[in-house]
C-alpha cells in the first residue's frame, strides 16, 4: 500500500508515530533524505532491526528515490512478518517536488543515472573496439542490450545492484554503527 508525500507529511505534522526506512544507498541519503528517516539500505537490509523500528510506531513508512526500492523492501520485511508496512508513492523525490523539507548533504549521483553511465560506455566500449580490435567485441554491446530488456522486463537490474555495492555507493555524511543510522 502506498502514501503520498503530503498524507505522509500530515501524519507527521498531526504527531503520528512513524517510523521513515530509507532504503537508498548511504550516498543517496547522505546526499538528501527526510529528516527522522533511519538508513537501511536495500541490499544490507535488517528485518530484526526493522521489526523494533515497527513495533512501536502506528505505521512504517518505506523510503527510496521512486519507490520501486521501497516496494522491495517492504515485500521482504512482509515475508519475515513486519506489518504496518506502507511504501512513500515517488519516494524523495515526490518529497521534495512537494516542497517538503529535506536534509541536504554532499551530493551524490543517483543509482539510476550511474547505470545509465555504465551501461553507454560499456556499450560504447565494446563497438568501438568490435570495429578496430576484435569484431567478438560486439558481444558486450548485445550483452549489455539484453541486461537492459530484461530489466525493463522485469523491474530487477543486476547492475544497479552491483553498483550499490560498490565502494562510493557506501559513503555517507553520517557517522553510524550497524545496518541502522537515523538521522
């Protein structure tokens, strides 16, 4: 079940007690999130500490960039038996567009746009060199092709979890112990 941006808003205005799961990558956060949100990111997500988050609040809200991150989230933490699960609609971005406050900090570039990056020059790469070194090269650009179907297929991008992994994905602002930070 999702919520908007400004019926999320409300019930924090209205002194509701929510407990905010960005699920983003620690740069993402780091770079901008709703203040009070707790960092969890998706591919290091806790269930146990996600459950003592849920456990005293009337509702969890699930946070990414878009949602789709969230949705994730939330079908995991339903399997392992967290309830009052529900997934921000448009995540921060939605947020922010709304003119709700945010927690700026150093920015980062978007997972999305880091697979965009990756994907052109990997596609990029393997023309040019399946034209002046090897023609077998061409390869990489149909392998990259087919990894993009698919996960518009599909909704799962296999890069983009890769790219979450990866070291600059993992720096944040914030000073934080554990699979859990809330700021």
């Amino acid at each position: 079940m999702d919520i908007s941006a400004n019926e999320l808003h409300e019930k924090i205005r209205d002194g509701a007690k929510v407990a905010l799961i960005d699920v983003r990558t620690p740069a993402e956060h780091g770079a901008v999130h709703i203040e009070g949100s707790h960092l969890m990111p998706l591919d290091r997500l806790d269930t146990q500490a996600a459950g003592q988050l849920t456990k005293d609040a009337e509702v969890c809200i699930l946070v990414c960039a878009s949602g789709k991150r969230a949705a994730t989230a939330m079908e995991k933490l339903a399997a392992s038996g967290c309830e009052k699960l529900q997934v921000l609609d448009g995540g921060v971005t939605a947020w922010e567009q709304a003119g709700l406050p945010v927690k700026r900090g150093a920015k980062a570039i978007s997972l999305e746009r880091q697979v965009r990056i990756g994907a052109g020059a990997l596609v990029l790469m393997g023309v040019v060199l399946g034209q002046w070194v090897y023609g077998g090269f061409y390869a990489l650009s149909a392998f990259v092709g087919a990894g993009l179907i698919f996960a518009g297929v599909t909704d799962w991008c296999g890069m983009a979890m890769l790219l979450a992994k990866m070291p600059w994905n993992q720096r944040s602002g914030n000073k934080c112990a554990g699979n859990s930070c809330s700021t």
